[in-house]
C-alpha cells in the first residue's frame, strides 16, 4: 500500500485521466460520460442511484431515449 506521502498509481491513473477528461471538447465529455452510465445500468442500485449527479445524469438519458424513440430515430 502506498504511504501518505506516496500516490497510489491507480488513483494517479484515474486522476490523469480524469484530467485529460476535463480537457476534451464537451461532446467527448458526454459521450464518455454517457457509455459509462450505459454500462453501469444493470447495478444502478448501487453503482448510480446512490450518486445525486450519476442519478440526475441516468435521467437525462432516459428522457433523451425517449425523445428519439418518439421522433423515429
């Protein structure tokens, strides 16, 4: 385990990646953001319900789904 003063190399990963995240044009950010909701979906009980953002998020989703199922698409 890492010490206090030590990064944890996973966390620093997922920190860069984060980073570099809040860097890319807003439809990258989406798209991301949006495939990880995607595959999260059969454990939202615990991996997004839980998470006021990621909850409001999931129902963006549905309600854009809804809209393209609507309108044909």
């Amino acid at each position: 385990m890492a010490g206090s003063g030590e990064a944890d190399g996973k966390n620093s990963l997922v920190g860069e990646f984060l980073l570099s995240l809040a860097r890319a044009p807003e439809p990258v950010q989406e798209a991301v953001v949006l495939l990880g909701l995607k595959q999260m979906l059969p454990y939202a009980n615990s991996l997004i319900h839980p998470y006021p953002m990621l909850s409001h998020m999931l129902t963006i989703l549905q309600k854009n789904s809804d809209r393209s199922k609507a309108s044909g698409e």
